[in-house]
C-alpha cells in the first residue's frame, strides 16, 4: 500500500499532466481543426468542464487504491495472481495496459448493446461539436460500472498503484486525442491506436453510416480485430449523436437526471 505522500504526488503529476495537454489540445485544435467553425466556447462547454471534476483519473486512482486497501480488510490478498504481483513496473504497466484496455473495449460495447446501460451512455453521445474536453462528458453512473468491473480485478491480480497510475496518465492522453477536433490522419497507426479520424465515426448520427463501431478507448486493434472497425476513408461525418437527440437537455444537470427518466418511461 503506498502513502499518503506518494498519492499526494501522484495527484500533483497528473493536475499538471491534465493541465498541460488541455492547453495543448487547445492550441492544436485552432491551428488544425477537423471542423473550421466549431468554436473554443462552444454548446456545452462550461457543463464539459465540470465533468472533468467527476470523470478525470482523479476518481480512478482513489477507486484503485480503495481496492488494494478493501482486499487487505477483507483478507483477500491470497486471491491475488502471484506472477503479476511478481513483475517488475514495465512488465506491471504493459499488462496492466494490455488487459485493462480490452477489457474497457468490452465494457463499451455493453453500454451500446445494453438497453439500461445505453440511456447513461447516451450522456457521451450527447456531444454534438466533438473536441478534446468532450472525453470528459460521462456519466457518475458509467464511471462506477467502468471502475467497479475494472479496478477490484486489478487489485486482486496484484497490480500495484504506481503501475496503474501511470497507465491511467497515458489513457487520458490517447482520449484527449481521439475525441480532438483535428484533422489529423495517422495513416497505418489507425490499426494500433484509436485516434480522431476513428473516433468521429463512433459519435456519427445514424443518419450519417452505421452506428456500434469503433469501441476503442486507446488501442484500435481490438476493433480490427473483432470486425467493429468503421473508418471511411477522407471523410468526417456531417453530423454526430443518436435519434431524438434535439430533446436531449445540453448542459448539466438535466444530463444527470434524463438518464433515470429514460429508464422510467421504458419501465
């Protein structure tokens, strides 16, 4: 288990890190833009920001060390997979990296396929100018399927937080770009890692090509791989979001309560 003060610095890293690339992305985003009218303070940016309070790495770090800290209460800690504790970091962080985004990759298309699940997902989806802040617009409620289903695993197969860490810091950055209003074409890597070109195709409207494609996170391959990959060549979709998305509120905190209504008027 590792301290108070290791914590406090990894917090500080990462408020640095996340400050740092959103200047970035922004400065990218005005040189080359994916959508040449989209502005800087676009429809529901200031409910974007907030988000990020909720949605940043900040809740996945401390869910991450509350599960080590839960399966030591519990007594658990011989459940854990002794050849992963074993690994040094390197071989912590690629399998950590490797597992937990597949895994992610499977939990996403649940949130598409799931009718329950979709109605909180749709929060994401509600993004209609996609830039890089757009990564933060999600659910409290899909943050705890995400992190519950994700973190206690990695806890009991003896992953430790600085490996964690440091994967959940690179994931932020491959979102920040994929969800990017860019014009960035990355050519072969398009296999490997999920970027702007594919991830516009995720958000299309269904009246743009199909919809249930491109589930990446941060690695592409799986989509590749398991026949969800949607990536027209030279073109960007005209319009992004799902049907009946002109009655969906656009800031908060009517995107925090239709999801429990969607649910009520199904029931």
């Amino acid at each position: 288990m590792e301290s108070r003060a290791e914590s406090y610095t990894r917090g500080v890293i990462y408020s640095v890190w996340l400050l740092g690339l959103g200047l970035l992305f922004v400065a990218l985003e005005r040189i080359w833009p994916r959508n040449n009218t989209q502005r800087l303070l676009r429809k529901g940016i200031f409910s974007d920001l907030i988000y990020i309070i909720f949605n940043s790495e900040y809740l996945g770090i401390l869910l991450g060390l509350a599960s080590v800290e839960l399966i030591r209460l519990l007594g658990l800690q011989h459940l854990r997979i002794g050849l992963l504790s074993g690994l040094g970091f390197w071989g912590q962080f690629f399998a950590f990296f490797l597992i937990f985004d597949f895994l992610q990759w499977c939990i996403h298309n649940l949130l598409h396929r799931v009718g329950w699940l979709w109605e909180f997902h749709k929060v994401h989806h509600s993004i209609v100018e996609l830039d890089w802040i757009g990564n933060w617009r999600i659910h409290w409620v899909e943050i705890v399927v995400y992190r519950s289903l994700l973190y206690v695993p990695a806890a009991l197969c003896g992953f430790r937080g600085e490996a964690m860490f440091w994967a959940g810091v690179f994931n932020t950055l491959v979102g920040h770009f994929a969800h990017a209003n860019l014009s960035w074409r990355v050519g072969a890597l398009k296999y490997v890692i999920n970027s702007p070109e594919m991830h516009a195709w995720h958000h299309n409207h269904p009246d743009q090509g199909p919809v249930n494609r491109n589930f990446a996170l941060t690695l592409s391959v799986w989509d590749w791989l398991f026949g969800t990959a949607h990536v027209p060549e030279g073109r960007n979709p005209a319009r992004l979001g799902f049907t009946g998305i002109e009655q969906y509120p656009e800031q908060l905190p009517g995107q925090f309560v239709e999801p429990f209504r969607g649910l009520f008027r199904k029931s």
